[in-house]
C-alpha cells in the first residue's frame, strides 16, 4: 500500500486472544504495514512507543484494562498524533458512542471490513505529505 518511496504505516494491534491479534498483525502486513501485536493491555503502551505506532487496532473487551480506559491513556499520551481504532464484536449505537467519548477515531466490529482498514491506512499515508 505504501508508495515507492514512503515508509510504510506503523501498526499496533492491542487484542487479548493470540489468534485475533496476531491474524489481524499479519494481515496489516500484508497490506504493506510494519505492525505488530501485544495480548495485555498493559503492555500496549511501550509496543508503541517501541513501534512509534501511527494507528492502533484495540480490543475492547480485554480482562486487565479495557480498550476504552487504554483510548483513554493513549489520548492523554499521544493527543491526536495517533490514529485510534476499537475492534470489537459490539456495535451497537451505545458501544459506537462509548467509543468516540473514549478518543477512538473508528469503530470496527469483527469480522473486520478490510475496504475500511484500507482507506484508515491511505488517510494516515496521505496525511505525511
């Protein structure tokens, strides 16, 4: 996805089940990303500060710190230098407005639209030039 000359997106993917994080890190890299995934919440913010992530796919219903207390800290940390994404299997209206109260840029439910990570990561992409 990156152009020939562009660093490709960082990506961080926060999701306390092994298989959903790690299919969903290998897809991004697929697309072109330099991603990675952690399964505690608790680990979420040195990988990406270790990454110097541009976007982070979080899980909200992890057992130790859910996604909204973790958009939470990464807003505070980051402000709006970091692209936030809830992935989540609640997509109801209340889960849509939780997520924006909480500083997500984008709401996701699984199984994950890939059309939509694609225009998340061109939007990043276009915002370096």
């Amino acid at each position: 996805m990156p152009g020939k000359n562009q660093a490709p997106v960082r990506a961080l993917v926060v999701d306390d089940l092994p298989d959903s994080s790690e299919s969903l890190a290998r897809m991004l890299q697929l697309m072109g990303c330099a991603a990675t995934y952690v399964t505690r919440a608790t680990k979420a913010m040195d990988a990406a500060e270790a990454l110097e992530a541009e976007i982070v796919f979080l899980d909200i219903g992890m057992p130790e710190i859910d996604g909204y207390e973790l958009a939470r800290s990464f807003r505070k940390r980051y402000g709006d230098a970091i692209r936030l994404v809830a992935v989540t299997g609640y997509g109801d209206e209340d889960h849509h407005k939780r997520s924006r109260e909480a500083g997500f840029d984008a709401h996701v439910t699984k199984p994950i639209d890939l059309a939509i990570v694609e225009s998340m990561l061109r939007t990043i992409l276009s915002s370096r030039r």
